[in-house]
C-alpha cells in the first residue's frame, strides 16, 4: 500500500519549508489585521493625522507582500512535490512494468496499464499539491490566530473553541453519509457517458437502417433523467455545506454579540480589541472551511492510489539469469522437468524432452493447451515454476540475459513493428553494426525489398505504432527480415493461423527452411506441411506433453495424431 | 472566443435557471458583502455610542446577511448545476443531430477508435463551461458594480480603486494567464501524448523488447520522456500558482489602498471616520469573491479546446450531393477502374478496381487481410467517395443518389454489429415496425436462433450474445428488411461451417432475386455463388466461379489449398 502522506513527509526539507510558510502566513495574517487596525484606530478614535499613520500604511504593506510571497511559495512547494511524487511513481510503475516477466505474455492488460501510467498517477496531483500545502496551514495557522485572540480577549477564544469543532464533527458525519451516495453516482456518471459513446459506436447501424433520429430522443431523456439523479445526491451535498456555512456564521455572530454587548453596554474593551477580532474570527472558520475543500480532493488522490498500489504489490518472479556464455552454433536443448503455474489458473505440467542442434521441432495441441506458454518458457520470457531449461548441459538461469538473446529470434503471428523507418525495425534485431546492403539483403531474402522499393522514401519510409498501412503478410516478412539480419542460432515461431496472401505463404516456407539450415527451429504449428516437415512433434493436449515423436511415429504410434491428421486430410478433398 | 459561441447558445438555452443562478449568486455575494461592512460600520459606531439599538441592529444585520448570504449560495449551486446538465443533455442531442448524418464516412474514414471516446470525454468537460468559465465572471461583475456603486457615496476616488482592482483581478489577470495558458497547454499535450504513445509501445511490443535486447533503452527513453512530461507540468502549475498569487496580491493591495486614501480623507475630514471600518471591510469582503477566477484560464482553455474540437468534428463536408433515390425493382452495380487511397497513406487499398454485380447475381470478395476486400464494400455503400473511376448504379452515377436512399434499399451486415439495450424484438424492429411476431420468429427460424423468445433481453451492445450468435441476429434483422442488395461484411466469421452453409441457402433462397455480395476471409460455401472475386493489395487478382477458379489452379486454389492445410 503506497502512504500518500507518508511519501509527503518523507520529504523532509519540502515539509519544512511548508511548515515555516505557513507559519509566516500565519504571522502575516495577524500583522495584516493587526496594522488594519491599528490605522482605522489611529485616525477614526485617536484622531491620527495622516503622517503619523503612514509608517502604519507601509507596515501593512509589508505583511500584505508576506502573506502573497508566503501563499505563492506553499502553492509552489505543492507544484514542485507534486511532480517530484508523480515522476517517482511513474519511473516505479514502468520499473514494475519492465521486471514482470508476464507482461511479455499478456497482451490483453496494456491499455489499462498506459491508463494507469497516465490517469492514475495524475489524479494523485491533488494530494500534494493541495491537500498537503492546506494541511500544514490548517495545523499551524488557526493555532496562531486563536493563541492571539486568547491573549487579547479571552472571551472570543472560548467561544471559538467551543463553536469551532463542530466543523469537522460535521463535515465527518455528512461527509460519511454523502460520500457512499456519491461514489454511485460517480459510477453511474461513468455508466451513463459509457452509453452516450454506445449509441454513437451504433450510429453507423442505425444510419443504415434510417433510425438515428429516434435515438436522439432517447438520449435526451437518459440525459434527463442522469440529471434529476445527479442534482439529488447535490443538493445534499450543498446541504452540508450549508450547514458549515451556518455553524461559522453562528460562531461568529456570537462572537459579535459577546463583543457589542461589552462595547456598548459595558464598555470594558476598546474598538480596537473588538474590531481586531473582528476581522481575524472570520479568518479563522475559512481556514477550516478550506480545509474541507482540499479534504475533497485528496479523497480523489487516494482512490487513485489504492489503484496504484494494486499494480505495486503484485507478485512478481523474476526470470533469473547468470553469467555463462554461450559457445555459437545451435545449442542442445533439455527441457528438464519443466513447469509453469500461474496463480490458480493455467498449468503446464513437468516437461521432459530434448531438443538437439539444428532440428527442426514442432508443437502442436489445441487452443489452450499451453503451447503459448512452453514457447515463453524455452525462450526464457517466463520464469518456470519448476524445473529447468539447460543449453549444452548448462541451466539458463547460469547463462548470460544478454548471451541468450543474442542467439535467439522469435516471430509472433502478429510481429510488433515500432514508430520508425521500415529499416529501424529491421536492424532492432541486429547484434552488430550493420552496413545499408546488409538491410537491403535480408529484406530480399525475406522478399520484402520490392515492396519497400514500391515506396517513395523506401527503407527510410516511416511505419506508425503497430504498423499501419502495412498487411499482415507484410508485417510477418519484415519479420523474417529481422531474422535473416540477426542470424540466431534458435528460432521461435509461431505460426499464422489464418492464411496470409499467397507470395508470403510461399516466402515463409521458403524462409524457414532456409533459417533451419543455420540453426534450430521451434514452431507452434498449423500447417499440415510444417508439421510433417519437422523432425520432432511435441503434441499437448490440457497442459501435459502427452505424445513426442516424428510425423510417421506419431501417425503409427499416436491414436490422437492420427486422427488429427485424418480431419485434416479429409478435408482436403477437392 | 468564437469556438465558444455555439455552447453559449445551448447554456443561454437555460434562460431561467441561468437568470436563477445568476440572481442567486449576485445574492450571495452581495450579502457577503454587506455583512462584513455593517460589521464594521456598527462595531465603529458601537465604539463611539452606547445605544442598545446600535446592538440590537447589529445583531440583526449579521443573522440577516448571513442567513441570506448562505441560503443563496445554496439556491446558487443548485440552479447551476441543474442549468449545467440540462445543458449538458442539449449538447449531446445537439451535436448527436449534427453527427449523425456523418457518421459512417467519419468513422470509416479515419480507422481510430479513439475518436469517439475523445468525443464523450469533450462533451463532458464542458460542464465546466457554465460553472467555471461563463457565469463567474457576470456575478463578480454585477457585485462589484453594486459595491461600487454604493461606496461611491461615500468616496468616488475609493470606488473608483476598487473598480481598478475589479479591473485587475476579474478581466487583465485572468485573461493574461488564460492568453499564456493558450501557448503553453499545448505543449504540455504534446509531452503528454509522447509519454502516453511511447509507453503503449513499450507494452505492445515488450516480447519484441525483450528478444532483442531493446528494452532498457526503450525504458531510458521512457524514464526520459516522465521527465520531460514532469517539467511541463510543474510550469504549468506553476503559473496556475503564480496567477493565483498575482490575484490575491492585487486584491489585498487594492484594500490597502483603499485603507491608505480613507484614511488620508479622515484626516483632511473629506470622510467621516465612522465610515472608513466599512470601507475596508467592504474591499477585503467583495475581493474574497474573486477566488473562483483563479481557475478560469485553466477552464476557459479546457472549454475552449473541446468545443473548437467538438465542432471541427462536425464540420466535415456533408458529400452527398445526389437527392435521387432508387425505383423500386432489381439492383445492379458496376464499378469502372475504381481506386482509392487513405488519407495519409501512400498506397492505394483499392487500384483500378472493375467489376460487374448484374441485378439478382451472387458474388464473393475473398482474399487476404488487408487486400481491399472492406474497402470496396464501403465504396459500395457510398460511405467512401473514390479518388478515380466511377460507380454506377442501375447504370447512373452513384453521385446522383442520396446516400440514405441508397441505404434503405441495401441490406446491410457488417463485421461489427450494434445491437441496443432491449429485446430481441427492439432490436429487430429498427429493421421494420411493421414487422409482426411471426414474421420475426420466421426468420429467427431461419438463423436458427428460434430458441431466442421474442422478449428475451439483450444488453447493452449486445453483451450477453456470443460473436455467432450477434452474428446470426444481424443476419435475421437484414432479412427483415429483405431489401434488393445485400451487402455482407464477413457475416458468418463465428459461426460454424455447416450452420454457416445452411444459413446461406436460406439467404439466398429469400433473396433468389436479389443481388448479393459477401465479402469472406474464409474460403468454405462458396460453391453456391455466381462469381467469386479475388482480390490482393487493391487489385483483383482472378474472378470467375467457384468451379472455373478450382480448374484454373491460379491464386484462389493456392489460397483454398492452403486454408485446407491449417489447423485452427
């Protein structure tokens, strides 16, 4: 659980810099009223002239540039905490972001995450740039003010204190009762603008049919009625704060009556005592009130925290990696007892099985069957919950992050290509500097040179986020480009389970063959071809290896395989 | 200013409870004020009398202007807010009405999803226009010019002050800081949405990262770009602050002054020293209400955004210049060396496109993601006007129609299908009121969703429906409207293949006179069609029947030798 306030008072120096502002504003304020005072006094009573009130003036002057400075540096102070807080939970959040090894498995959370990097974290401004600043002006002004209206007349003091906690005894009580209320609301405010975005997403559906015109009437009266909803958790809402409202105006009205009893029927106190208390009680009950005000806002800031939070204390196993190095060439491969469990959900179950150098090996199983994430285990994308993977003997916990990688390429079925030129995102996957012919090779071994060729800019095009303006096909040759740039002596593949357009289908083939004379290719598989072509299957079926073997071996051995086969192939009547 | 006018006409729309809320706050303020300045006008006079009426009036007046003071702050908010979200219902009708009639070339136009969410969010941020932006300004000013008004009695040089200080902080500072803010939000948006952009990349694209070894730069760039965000948001803060202080400065130096003369004309007697407590207190309480123009250059800048945006929206030009629309009768259509290219791309989606759907024939576009096959449909559907070629329909340019006339005579399925909150029954009624139960529950038969009651609930967007059977629904609404030309986007994806295929006799049983085109990803059941259209980057690549294409051994048997090789 992050503590707001604790990362607040963490900051030693920032708090106490707020504290002594606040302290000189509280200082400024009594000057204020203090030299205010004094001059009315001076010329209405005492029958000042002019020049003998003027050093009065410029005292005032003074206090009023106290107070401003000071209410300027606690804004100040709050802006800069605020940003210094917000970076720190950002830098922390793509830390965590970074580290957690399922993030390369799921994709399905990103556009959550981004709202959490940006919306959460901006929601906590609030906290520290207002509630905080209000805070230490609440702890320490109101103290100030009632310390001076003591010592000058006792009187107004108490009445203060007595009349003064009510405020928050209030504010509790309401602000409990309302804030319930007022979270539905909130939810249904998000409900009802959710079905505004509905009708406009069905606008295209309802043009087509000559509906929208109906729906215009629908949606004023949902808007209606949100309306009438909404106004009633308002209006208790300003309800409360009406009542605040009327707690400090009694305070100060009897604060008033107490004073021009003692003025005018008694008068035992000067005009002076009376209209100085007069001008500070009501500064006192503002402190308050804005206090409620800021109150709000963290409230705010702490929802979005407790989001935050959730996202920091998830569970987190690190891939571990060592220190080994990798001898070049395809490496043996032993997957040794090899498991992943994930919470209570997906299990793959121990896997025994051996890969040698330069073979080629597909894995094949229905959706669902962990075929997905045997590929991140071997790739070393996820930590396995048991067992290990060992190259050449070695466990790849030992061997080098960097060493690994170096050796491996893996193509999705939906490749990733990033904002930048068309050969930015085929030299990501380079290890060394490489020359411009080098580029243009790989991409015609991957047959895409034509096409970027087509382009006016050429490799230098720009291709956006994802991609676009590229076909799928595309996509997966730029892909294979990276591969036949990157040279690795292990390839991942996970192949397209939709047909792609004909040359890419062909260049695919053509590719991996090509690839597995260099190195060791590890396939999730849908194709006939592909599977027949491999020298190893790994069947899964409810996250157990359930078969291993060739194409005929399984096809002689294996019930299941055959039947799979036979599905398939008697589909293929023409 | 002028982004702005077209929501002041929907917030003056309101004219009571905005004439309500403005009364009501000029109330409250006004109140304010003179609760203050008869505290100081009494306690003055309380100094120098020892009247108990002095005591009593005092007492009076605070519990009067107090009560009254809170009571309209009350009656204030609650007429504002009530003016806000009635105003907020008008713009969504409003701009919902502009909309609608652009829609589908909007939305196919531009591939952003996002477009809409921005739309809802815009609309939202304008309640603040009222609250915020538009009637704090008027109530300062009615206030102010009461209470100037009434000190000017008094002393015109100190009214005249206190309008110098109105001046100041309701109209220069504000609109200083909302003039600065104007040059400065954008860069915090640009700073913003490189954050946001790079850190979706970053997420997207972690396995990629990760294999080639990119991550830790990628995660420096970002840990960069939160710095660079972070100073753009502490300048803004910081100027938030600073015309948050200026304002406060300026007000408290305006009392001074006031204080300064007031207490020069005592001393000369050009005033009467009784007065002079009211005066100050009277400045220090009409300046306390100037506190809500400290967020009205963010808020004026917010509003101003959203409403240039909101209105850029609606501005596109309407296209459809055609009135005709079509007799009643057989459809065909004719596209002649058609292309099209997508804004800001460069490569055609569709390249000299030509081809023949004769009235009552049967045609599928098949080929892979990404070759035009959704493209054509839209030019199909008048929704994308072509950069070349022409589109004839029943042999006249498909610029004469009128591109809702078009629509009532086409039955429509597309890849996603809106469903509303309701019954099945509403939802199938948008197709034809007229519509009777059994004919609805026929063709649900036909779709074979004749489980589905008639008063069965569907959610909102369909929710409760599996992709098939949405799927189905679709289908059976189209039939429904069993118009002449039927235009089928993907239609069967989620269902299976042998429902699929009798679902397509049925269809084409219903509609053997009707003109068909389906587009598919999938390759099965295209035996029964008349012509099947291949196509691949833009262009068509082959065309011909199922059998003649099978013969051929060109690229539609490379693509179905392929389909039959992979597993799903």
């Amino acid at each position: 659980m992050i503590d707001l306030k604790q990362m607040a008072f963490e900051r030693k120096n920032t708090m106490a810099l707020l504290g002594t502002a606040s302290v000189l504003k509280g200082l400024a304020i009594i000057l204020q009223a203090l030299f205010f005072v004094w001059v009315v006094d001076g010329v209405f009573l005492k029958g000042d002239s002019f020049e003998t009130v003027l050093p009065l003036l410029g005292g005032l002057f003074g206090a009023i540039v106290l107070r401003g400075f000071c209410g300027y540096i606690l804004g100040r102070t709050g802006v800069h905490l605020a940003t210094e807080i917000k970076s720190e939970l950002r830098k922390r959040l793509i830390r965590s972001f970074a580290t957690n090894p399922l993030q390369a498995a799921s994709h399905g959370q990103s556009g959550k995450k981004v709202s959490l990097l940006m919306d959460a974290v901006d929601e906590v401004d609030g906290f520290f740039s207002k509630y905080i600043p209000q805070m230490m002006q609440t702890y320490t002004i109101p103290l100030m003010l009632l310390a001076v209206i003591f010592y000058q007349h006792w009187a107004t003091g108490l009445i203060i204190l007595i009349t003064a906690p009510f405020i928050p005894v209030f504010m509790a009580i309401v602000g409990k009762r309302t804030k319930v209320k007022a979270d539905e609301k909130m939810e249904q405010l998000g409900q009802f603008s959710g079905t505004f975005l509905d009708v406009l997403q069905g606008l295209t559906t309802l043009n087509l049919y000559g509906q929208a015109s109906k729906q215009k009437q629908l949606i004023q009266k949902n808007s209606l009625a949100f309306r009438d909803a909404t106004m009633g958790v308002l209006k208790s809402a300003f309800l409360s704060s009406l009542m605040l409202e009327y707690i400090s105006m009694l305070g100060i009205g009897i604060i008033a009556l107490e004073i021009g009893l003692r003025l005018v029927v008694f008068q035992n106190i000067t005009f002076f005592t009376a209209f100085f208390m007069m001008l500070l009680a009501p500064d006192f009950f503002n402190m308050l009130k804005d206090f409620g005000g800021a109150f709000h806002t963290a409230r705010g800031s702490m929802a979005a925290a407790k989001l935050l939070s959730a996202e920091f204390s998830k569970e987190e196993h690190k891939t571990e990696w060592g220190q080994e190095v990798l001898s070049s060439g395809p490496p043996h491969i032993q997957l040794d007892e090899l498991a992943f469990q994930y919470g209570d959900g997906f299990a793959l179950h121990p896997v025994q099985a051996e890969i040698p150098p330069f073979s080629r090996v597909a894995i094949i199983g229905k959706s669902g069957s962990g075929k997905t994430t045997l590929m991140h285990l071997i790739a070393g994308l996820l930590p396995p919950s048991e067992g290990t993977v060992k190259i050449n003997g070695v466990p790849r916990e030992e061997i080098s992050e960097k060493a690994w990688f170096d050796q491996l390429s893996y193509i999705s079925q939906n490749p990733y290509l990033f904002a930048g030129t068309i050969k930015e995102n085929i030299t990501i996957g380079a290890t060394a500097e490489v020359t411009h012919e080098e580029v243009v090779k790989a991409a015609e071994k991957a047959g895409i040179a034509e096409m970027v060729a087509s382009l006016k800019k050429g490799f230098d095009t720009e291709i956006g986020e994802a991609g676009r303006g590229l076909s799928g096909g595309e996509k997966q040759r730029i892909a294979l480009a990276r591969a036949f740039l990157k040279k690795p002596s292990i390839i991942l593949f996970d192949e397209p389970t939709t047909g792609l357009d004909l040359q890419t289908e062909q260049i695919l083939q053509d590719s991996m063959e090509d690839l597995a004379k260099t190195s060791t290719v590890i396939t999730i598989a849908h194709r006939l071809h592909t599977i027949s072509q491999s020298d190893l299957i790994f069947f899964l079926s409810d996250g157990r290896l359930s078969a291993v073997g060739g194409h005929m071996e399984l096809i002689e051995n294996y019930s299941p395989y055959r039947e799979m086969v036979a599905v398939q192939q008697g589909g293929v009547a023409e | 200013m002028k982004e702005l006018k077209s929501i002041f006409k929907l917030t003056i729309m309101e004219k009571k409870d905005v004439a309500l809320a403005v009364l009501f706050g000029f109330i409250a303020g006004i109140a304010g004020v003179a609760l203050l300045a008869s505290s100081g006008y009494l306690v003055s006079k309380a100094a120098l009398t020892s009247q108990m009426t002095t005591l009593v009036v005092m007492a009076a007046c605070l519990k009067l202007f107090g009560f009254v003071s809170a009571l309209s702050r009350y009656a204030e908010r609650l007429y504002s807010h009530r003016a806000t979200f009635t105003m907020l219902s008008n713009l969504r009708v409003s701009f919902f009405e502009r909309l609608s009639p652009l829609a589908p070339n909007l939305f196919q136009r531009y591939r952003s999803g996002d477009l809409l969410a921005r739309i809802v969010g815009d609309v939202e941020s304008l309640q603040n226009f009222l609250l915020r932006v538009f009637y704090p300004p008027v109530v300062l000013a009615i206030v102010f010019l009461s209470t100037i008004f009434f000190a000017s009695f008094f002393s015109a040089t100190v009214a005249l002050v206190l309008f110098i200080g109105f001046l100041l902080t309701v109209v220069v500072v504000p609109a200083l800081f909302a003039w600065q803010k104007r040059k400065t939000v954008s860069r915090t948006r640009a700073s913003r949405a490189a954050l946001s952009t790079e850190a979706t990349e970053f997420l997207y694209g972690f396995r990629d990262l990760k294999i080639y070894q990119q991550l830790e730069e990628k995660e420096g760039q970002l840990q960069r770009l939160v710095d660079a965000y972070a100073v753009e948001q502490r300048n803004e803060g910081q100027r938030e602050n600073y015309s948050q202080s200026a304002n406060a400065f300026v007000a408290m130096l305006v009392s001074l002054v006031v204080l300064g003369l007031g207490a020069y004309f005592v001393a000369v007697g050009e005033l009467e020293g009784l007065y002079l407590a009211m005066l100050v207190m009277l400045s220090l309480a009409v300046f306390e209400n100037v506190t809500p123009m400290a967020v009205f250059p963010a808020y004026y800048e917010e509003s101003r955004k959203a409403a240039s945006r909101l209105d850029k929206v609606v501005e596109e030009p309407v296209q459809n210049e055609g009135e005709k629309g079509l007799q009643p009768g057989h459809i065909g259509i004719t596209l002649k060396d058609v292309s099209y290219t997508y804004p800001q791309e460069e490569r055609p989606a569709l390249n000299n496109v030509s081809l023949n759907l004769p009235p009552g024939s049967k045609t599928a576009i098949v080929g892979p993601s990404g070759s035009g096959k959704s493209t054509l449909l839209q030019v199909l559907l008048h929704i994308l006007q072509t950069d070349s070629g022409s589109v004839l329909v029943n042999g006249e340019d498909i610029n004469h129609f009128d591109q809702e006339k078009l629509w009532s005579r086409t039955n429509v399925v597309l890849q996603e299908n809106h469903f509303f909150f309701g019954t099945i029954r509403s939802n199938l009624a948008i197709a034809s009121e007229e519509a009777t139960d059994e004919q609805m529950k026929s063709v649900l038969e036909k779709v074979e969703l004749d489980a589905f009651p008639l008063s069965m609930k569907v959610e909102e967007k369909g929710q409760n429906l599996s992709g098939g059977e949405k799927q189905r629904l679709a289908i059976a609404r189209a039939m429904l409207k069993g118009e002449a030309l039927w235009l089928l986007d993907e239609p069967v994806s989620s269902i299976d293949s042998m429902t699929a295929k009798s679902i397509y006799s049925r269809l084409f049983e219903q509609g053997k006179e009707d003109t068909f085109v389906v587009i598919s990803h999938d390759l099965s059941g295209l035996e029964q069609l008349d012509q099947i259209i291949v196509m691949e980057q833009g262009r068509i690549v082959e065309m011909g029947s199922y059998k003649n294409l099978m013969e051929r051994r060109g690229y539609f048997y490379g693509l179905k030798k392929i389909e039959k090789s992979v597993f799903a």
